[in-house]
C-alpha cells in the first residue's frame, strides 16, 4: 500500500483531462493567468466532485480585482522579507552579472516577477485550504476506510525532501520551463540550458539557507503574514471537513486528499513560494 492512501496515476494531468475536468482546467489557467495548469490541482483532480466545488471558490477569489491587490501588496513585503533573510550565494552573484545585460534578462526577470506573484496567489489558496481542514485527523478516525490503508514511513512520500517531485513542486519548474517567454529560442536569447542552471544555483542556495535558524524565523513569520491576510478574501473559500468527506469518500485514496490538502501542499506551496522570491534579483 502507498504512503498515506497515494494511488498509482493519482493526477490527472491537462493532456489527460476530459469533459469538466478540462473545462475546469482552463478556468484555473485563466484565474491565475497561466500557462500551464499549477501541479498542485492535478492531485486534487482525481476527486472531481470536491474538485469541482473548490475550484469555483478558487477562481472567484483568484480572478478578483480585490484578491490581486492583497497578492500585490503582500507579495512586495514577502519579497523584501526574503531579500534581508536570505544572502545570494557567490554562484548566483556571478550568474547574475553574466548575464544581466542579456537583452533577453528583462523579460526573463518580468516573468519570474509573474511567478512569484503566482506562487503568493497559491500559498494564499492552500492555506486557507489548510484552515478550513483543521480537525480532519480527529473526523479521520471515524472513517473505516481509513483504517484499512496502512500507514507508513514519511520517507515513502513521494513528496520528500530531494526526491524529483519534491524538487519540481518547489522550483515551479512545472511553469517556468513550460514558459516559452523564459527559454527564447534566438541566439542572443536565455537558453534552456542556462535558465536550468540559474534553477540549480537558485537551488543550490536555497537548500543551504534552509538549514539555517534564521530561515526558519523567516517562513514561521511569512506564514503568520499570509494568516493575518486570509480574513481579507473577497469571497469566502468554505472546505470544512464534513463537506470534503460528503464529495469525495467514495473515491480511492480520499485519505491522501486530507493529508494532501492538511499537511504536504501548505508546507510546500510555503516553500516554492520562498523559492520563487529568492530568485528574483533585487
């Protein structure tokens, strides 16, 4: 049995989706204004009626003039915030002044500026997610198919530190490699090839401050930050946990959207966040 009810094919990716699915795919892309589908909603696909109903309070708030301004306004004090904690790296000051007349360094810096605006937008998404889950544990015990999966190390998540997945969650290499405005193809362009070590330098740096206490000040403080905004939504985002077990129970692996929704995507869509902010130049 997988870690925590994980199924194999348990993401529906865009190629794949159908029918509402698809519909519902290209409503988020245009809500967050993206290119690609974020991952994340991938894993909460395979349960389409919870799917469905979250994705319509999602991308009410996240298409609302109100919402862009609090993720525009957050986003600039989440920025400064990691640009004081965390200290490029000797590699990432070199890769910056190579390439920082690059006529093509504008437009790669504007659109890292869209994605960190994105991943601000998603943080705030799955943390309001993750408050209206709370208690899902306690509710969990009176689910009997929950104790009929079995419960196993940490380290089988295909979610753990180091491992591809966790690497791609975290880089937002699932939009910045699939944007072609980021890899131009002309001579004088930013090639795929250098885009993917300024990720490795980026990340490289990024492990090292994880390390470190003063990192963990830092995401403790921007978590408290996205918290204190949440009550600031222009719609309501209603998940409790009655309502998650009524729309997706009947499907394999329900417990993995509880820790899914509880536990992994909050600590990580926290950290891709960071990410995304530290490869921003100043």
């Amino acid at each position: 049995m997988c870690y925590h009810g994980y199924m194999p094919n348990s993401t529906i990716s865009e190629n794949e989706a159908t029918g509402t699915t698809k519909q519902k795919y290209k409503e988020i892309k245009k809500a967050f204004s993206s290119p690609v589908v974020p991952i994340f909603f991938t894993y909460i696909a395979p349960f389409p009626d919870y799917f469905f109903y979250i994705t319509d309070q999602i991308t009410r708030n996240v298409g609302d003039a109100r919402f862009q301004s609090l993720v525009s306004e957050t986003g600039d004090s989440i920025r400064s915030i990691i640009r004081a904690t965390m200290e490029p790296g000797e590699d990432y000051q070199a890769w910056i002044q190579k390439y920082s007349h690059a006529p093509s360094f504008y437009n790669f810096q504007t659109d890292n500026r869209y994605i960190f605006r994105m991943n601000v937008a998603l943080t705030f998404i799955f943390i309001a997610l993750r408050e209206t889950v709370k208690g899902w544990a306690i509710a969990a015990k009176k689910l009997p198919s929950y104790h009929e999966q079995k419960t196993t190390s940490p380290s089988e998540s295909p979610f753990k530190e180091n491992s591809p997945l966790y690497e791609e969650l975290v880089t937002g290499t699932d939009i910045i490699l699939k944007t072609s405005t980021l890899a131009p193809s002309s001579a004088n362009g930013i090639e795929v090839n250098l885009l993917r070590e300024f990720l490795q330098v980026c990340q490289r740096d990024f492990t090292r401050h994880t390390k470190t206490e003063e990192f963990l000040i830092m995401r403790v403080g921007l978590e408290k930050l996205i918290l204190s905004s949440l009550p600031l939504f222009p719609n309501l985002i209603f998940s409790p946990i009655n309502v998650i077990i009524n729309l997706a129970i009947k499907y394999p692996g329900f417990p993995n959207l509880l820790y899914l929704l509880s536990e992994e995507f909050p600590t990580l869509v926290m950290q891709r966040m960071i990410f995304s902010g530290y490869m921003l130049t100043p």
